[in-house]
C-alpha cells in the first residue's frame, strides 16, 4: 500500500489522488521516469565565485576550496576582476600568493636579457630602519657592539676598512637578530646611514660578518621593484613609487619610435601615461634595443634615471600562472617583507582592491568552483508554469546538486524581493526529486530533514532568500525561478 500521493498527468507532470495497487505504482514509476528524461539538453558548465564568510588561513582556505574541486578563486580576466569588485566589505582572500620573483616586460613577456648595474655587496641601515645594499668602497659611519649596547663611530670609513678595526676583537660590526633589534638601533643613528656587519658572501647570499650567526631576519628597504635606466645604459631596481621621467614606445611598420615624457611619475602613472598615447614603456630586449639617441634623450631631462617597462612580479596563482590581471592598491604590495621569506605573503581583496597580507592571517575568502549554469527568471509563474518555460527557453528547472551549486543559488537570489524561489525539486511517490534526474545526494532542508509525508498543497520544493534553506510549498504559488541553461 502507498500513501502520500497526489497524482494526475496534466502538462508532463504526474498527479494521483488515490491508494495505488502495486500495478499501479509500477505505472508511476514508468511515469516519473518519464519526468526525470524528459529534459534532453545538458546545462553549460561555468566558473562561479563563491564567498565563505568563515575566517580561515590562506592555506586552510585552499583545502575548503579544494572541497569543490576548485581553488581559491583565480581572477583570469577582467570580467573576473568586475565580480568581485564591491563584493567583498570586509577582506577576503583570493588564489593569489607570493612566491620567488621574476622580472616581466609590459607587453606580459618574461624577461630574459638584463643590462643590470652591479649592486653593492654590504649592508648598511638607516635612521627608518630599513637596510641598503651599498658598495662596499662608500665610506659611511659604523655601528659596532651588541644589543642594547650599540656604539655608534661617526668616522666615515669603506665597510672593509670598519670591518678591519675589530679583527682580532671580540667586538665587531652591529649583527641584528630580531625586529627589537633592528629598532633599537636606529636610536644611536642620529639621523645617520652607518655599515652594519653583513655582505654578500656569494652572488645570492647574504651572511653575516661572524660567518657563525644565520639570517633569520633581515629588513630591506623595498617596495614592489620596477626597473629604471641611468644615462650609461645600465638598469637598476628601484621603488616603484619614485617618480621619474620616462620613455614610451611605439612599433609603426615595424620601426620602432620614441616619445620622451619629462614629466615625473611613478613607474605605474608612467604606465598609464604611455597607455593613453596607444603606446608602451620602453622595452629593451636584446642588447641592440638600447637606444642610441639615449644621450641626447639624458642632456633634454634633469633626471639621472629613466622609467622602463620592466617590473619584478613575484605573485603567481595558486592554481597556476594564470593571467597578468592585477588591481592591487595604489600603496601595495608593500614590499616589507622583500629578503624575508619566513614572512609569507598572499593576497586578500577589499572594496575590489588587493591587499598583500601575511598568509596565516584569518580572512574570509573566495573559491572558485566549476558548476552547471543557473540563471534566475525574474518572472513569477506557478512552479509547474516555471518548468514548462525552463524546458521551452532553457533546460529545465535548476538542481542543486551540490553545496557549490547551493552556494551559487543563494548569491544570485540575495537581491531578490520574493520570499521563496522555485527549485527543480518535487515530491512525489512518497519522496523529493530533482526534475532534471539528478540524486538527492547533497540536502539543505529547513529542519535539516526531507518533510514526509508533506500536505497535499505543499508538493514543489523552493529556495528560501532568507536562509537558503529549501522548503516544501504549494506548486500554485507564483514566483520567480532558477533555470539551467545551455
């Protein structure tokens, strides 16, 4: 004997209102087959954001992210970048994070040919702070001692000069251990830059003078790098937030012309500048592109350096190198944590700005998750009204089928003025269903449980604005409605 029905045929649905016999009942089943088939096309697949307002690390929030298949959500293109902009109130993260650096040109191509001026190989530190690497022949004040006790010598000496007046001494050049180190002192300066005791003992390695004492820390002064060009033609590395004159570029029938810019800017107003002209920042690839008109272009300038179209970019996507779409805030990356990868890094968004923040930071964040394609009909129809127009113009009455695709629904109703929308759920033979075929394997019921045995008027399954929650409610009611489409 089955109980909990109300069926009858009327417009591709099954509707009984009797006790069926077991003859019956395998007719209606052969029936609601019908139903569950009777949508031939298959929904377009779509990749959708999806915002978790729990408060995780970048690296926890990768994993939930993983639970979708997906990743922390990556920004490919502008459209990309368009939803999320003013989205997110609060900072959340994105797949973006901080890994070992390389230099691009502004067309997005690696860099492969440098004309680098060799940088200093010691290390001072200044009055803010911040360390400089320095020729070691410039002739500075010396910091010696230990915390606290730091002994500041104004004579100005070459920093293997400092260095030899402490052989055969226990004292020798300041080593700094920590950040309270580094802040005090800067209190003994005066004002002043003064050597402190590290150099480069390799190309890549900097050690400190005692050979005994590991660099755990370090703090350099840097900004995100971009590359400017002295009047010899040698690069340097630099803050991006120096303001310099500049040189755009223009390829015309394969000739290549140059437009001086006198004006100062920093290295991304130049950018822009050059872009307004249909043109570029200087790039210079092979060693021939160095301009021979750079003399005259350096007597017509009061600058000693020039802005080209190269920048140091060491932020990459966590599900891969993706695309070059950046819209980081006019102050970051920072840049702070430059030489010191016990900091790691990755990026979060606010208001459509990136922000670079210490990964272990708790953040809501953003996945990035392939579903079907849902779109919601702002139209009210009863629900059996919806699925004869989803099937007409669409696929059918959309499934959530999955805690992505649940999460997708709710972003794409929240502005909605109706309580409830229509959903591909129905109840019939005495339990719920998705039109479209798809199992019951993920739930989002109100109480947490399929309602049994649900009235007779309440038969059609709908998405509450409110919750989220799905709720049993009477078919005849009108309301708008998630659709799969193509």
């Amino acid at each position: 004997m089955i109980s909990c029905l109300d069926l009858n045929v009327t417009s591709g649905l099954v509707r009984v209102t009797q006790t069926l016999t077991m003859e019956k009942f395998v007719l209606l089943v052969g029936l609601l087959l019908l139903l569950h088939t009777s949508a031939h096309n298959v929904p377009g697949s779509v990749k959708e954001f999806i915002h978790v307002e729990t408060n995780l690390t970048w690296y926890d929030a990768q994993t939930y992210c993983g639970k979708f298949l997906g990743n922390l959500f990556t920004v490919s293109n502008k459209n990309d970048l368009k939803n999320l902009t003013g989205f997110a109130k609060n900072l959340s993260w994105i797949g973006l994070l901080k890994g070992k650096q390389f230099w691009k040109w502004v067309d997005g191509s690696t860099a492969n040919y440098f004309n680098w001026y060799k940088l200093g190989d010691c290390a001072s530190i200044r009055s803010d702070g911040y360390w400089h690497n320095r020729s070691c022949g410039d002739e500075l004040p010396f910091v010696c001692g230990t915390f606290p006790m730091w002994d500041f010598n104004r004579t100005k000496l070459s920093w293997h000069e400092a260095d030899n007046l402490f052989k055969g001494k226990t004292e020798t050049l300041a080593i700094l251990h920590d950040k309270r180190e580094n802040g005090n002192i800067t209190g003994v300066l005066e004002g002043n830059e003064a050597w402190i005791g590290l150099y480069k003992a390799s190309q890549n390695q900097w050690s400190w003078i005692n050979n005994q004492t590991p660099l755990t820390y370090s703090n350099w002064f840097t900004n995100f790098l971009c590359a400017v060009m002295d009047c010899n033609g040698f690069w340097h590395d630099t803050s991006c937030f120096e303001e310099n004159p500049f040189i755009c570029i223009d390829q015309i029938n394969g000739n290549l012309t140059n437009t001086l810019v006198s004006e100062r800017k920093t290295w991304k107003e130049a950018q822009s500048h050059c872009e307004r002209m249909n043109m570029k920042l200087a790039m210079l690839k092979t060693k021939e592109d160095i301009t021979p008109q750079l003399n005259q272009i350096c007597q017509s300038v009061d600058s000693q350096y020039l802005w080209i179209g190269l920048y140091n970019d060491p932020w990459f996507w966590s599900a891969g190198w993706g695309s070059d779409v950046r819209n980081w805030n006019s102050m970051q990356p920072d840049g702070k944590d430059f030489g010191n990868e016990s900091i790691p890094r990755c990026a979060a968004v606010q208001d459509g700005e990136w922000f670079a923040m210490e990964c272990h930071d708790n953040l809501p964040f953003f996945c990035s998750a392939i579903v079907r394609s849902i779109i919601l009909l702002s139209e009210h129809k009863s629900w059996e009204e919806a699925l004869n127009h989803c099937r007409d113009k669409y696929v059918d009455l959309a499934s959530l089928g999955s805690e992505a695709e649940q999460k997708v629904a709710v972003r794409k109703i929240e502005d909605v003025q109706s309580v409830y929308v229509w959903t591909g759920l129905r109840f019939l033979a005495g339990s719920w269903f998705w039109v479209y075929g798809d199992g019951l394997r993920y739930e989002n019921w109100l109480d947490g449980k399929q309602p049994q045995c649900p009235n007779v008027t309440r038969r059609c399954g709908a998405l509450a604005v409110a919750t989220g929650k799905w709720e049993p409610r009477s078919c005849e009611e009108k309301l708008e409605f998630l659709c799969f489409q193509k």
